[in-house]
C-alpha cells in the first residue's frame, strides 16, 4: 500500500516538474522573448564596444605621452575626452527632406488615384 503512493507521489511530482520545465521552455521560446533576448544581447555588446573604445583612446593618449617624453617634445598633452570616460558626441544630420532642394519647389505635384482607372 505505501509502495504504490510512493510511487504515485514520485510520479506526481515527477509530472508537475516536467509541465513547469516545459511550460517555461516554451515561454523563452516565444517570438517576443528572442526579440527581448536579441535586444539585452545587442545592447551588452554595445557597452562592451564604448568601453573597449574608451580604452583604447586612454592608450593613444598615454602611448602619445610617452612618444613624446621620449622625443624631447615638451608640448602638453590634451587628454580630452578619453580620461573623463566619455565619447564625442555623434553628429547630427538632417532629416531627408527636410529642406526642400530648390529646383524642386516650381515643380507641381500630381497625386494619382488608381481607382479611378476602374
């Protein structure tokens, strides 16, 4: 009699971890939890880039101070933005279309309809 609740529990439980593991597999699984995968993924990499540039801009900057220590060359040495742990800031462009090129202003616009052909 124990024997078979035994393993009636053990099988239970057995069950009931199989249906979360599963349930949560296909939850990862999910169009929107790659895509937020995707994104915490693309987003890492993106820090891991900023920091390797700002790395690399503190090495220019301290390889420059010793090129020049060893040269003689007694200009100072501006360490700009790649002590303060900061990139430049990215330019800004203007939107396509934005300012119309003049030639095109005496041109008319002509809207078409194509159901007026039927």
């Amino acid at each position: 009699m124990f024997r078979r609740t035994f393993w009636f529990t053990a099988g239970a439980a057995a069950g009931v971890w199989a249906t979360t593991k599963v349930n949560r597999k296909l939850k990862q699984l999910t169009p929107e939890s790659l895509a937020a995968q995707a994104t915490n993924k693309a987003i890492e990499t993106g820090h891991r880039l900023k920091d390797f540039a700002l790395d690399v801009r503190a090495g220019m900057v301290q390889r420059e101070a010793e090129l020049e220590e060893a040269l003689g060359l007694d200009a100072p040495v501006d360490p700009g933005p790649a002590l303060g742990r900061e990139l430049p800031e990215p330019r800004r462009r203007t939107a396509l279309g934005s300012t119309p090129h003049p030639n095109t202003q005496s041109i008319p616009t002509i809207s078409y309809n194509r159901n007026e052909d039927h």
